[in-house]
C-alpha cells in the first residue's frame, strides 16, 4: 500500500494525497512535478530510477472499503534536500537512458 507522503522531499512543497503534482519512483521517493522537471531531470536521486504520476486513492467507499478513510496519507515527513551539484553529475551520466532501459 502506497505512503502517500505528504511532502516534497527536496522542496517540502505540500502533497496532500489528491495532488496531480506528486510524482514517486518505484521505491516511493516523492517529489513535486517542478523538482523532477527542472531539477532533477526525472532521475530519482535516491535509486536512479524514473518517475511516474502518484495515483491518487479515492475519498469516497466506492468499494469493499478501499478508501482514504480506511487507509489514510502518511504524515510521516521524509525530508532529504538534493545537492544539487552532486545530482547534476550523477543525473548527467544516465539521464538520457529511458527509465525502462536505466
């Protein structure tokens, strides 16, 4: 089951679980859409991996109890800053490989 983390991990722009500017890797890192556009060039600076839009979980129980209510967003913040320096040299060797291909 998805975090949903409530923040930007380099930004700490709120990302409450409805937002279309959450963006996560396939370990869950969460970013805003502005930092992995024009920051960190969609290469995760945790894994190398690539993001994808953060699926939003319904407000409401359309369905066998599978909601925000019974599975509430973390509040848990995980805060970790990107050297920006040290991710442009990193993100420079693999950001032209497909995330499919990384």
């Amino acid at each position: 089951m998805l975090e949903l983390r409530p923040t930007c991990e380099n930004c700490s722009a709120l990302l409450p679980p409805d937002s279309t500017d959450a963006m996560i890797c396939s370990f869950e890192c969460t970013f805003c859409r502005t930092c992995v556009e024009k920051i960190l060039n969609n290469v995760c600076p945790n894994c190398g991996g690539g993001f994808s839009p953060r699926p939003i979980r319904p407000k409401h129980d359309w369905k066998a109890g599978d909601y925000l209510g019974a599975y509430p967003a973390s509040t848990t913040i995980k805060q970790q800053p990107v050297n920006f320096n040290l991710h442009k040299e990193f993100a420079e060797s693999i950001k032209s490989i497909p995330p499919e291909l990384r």
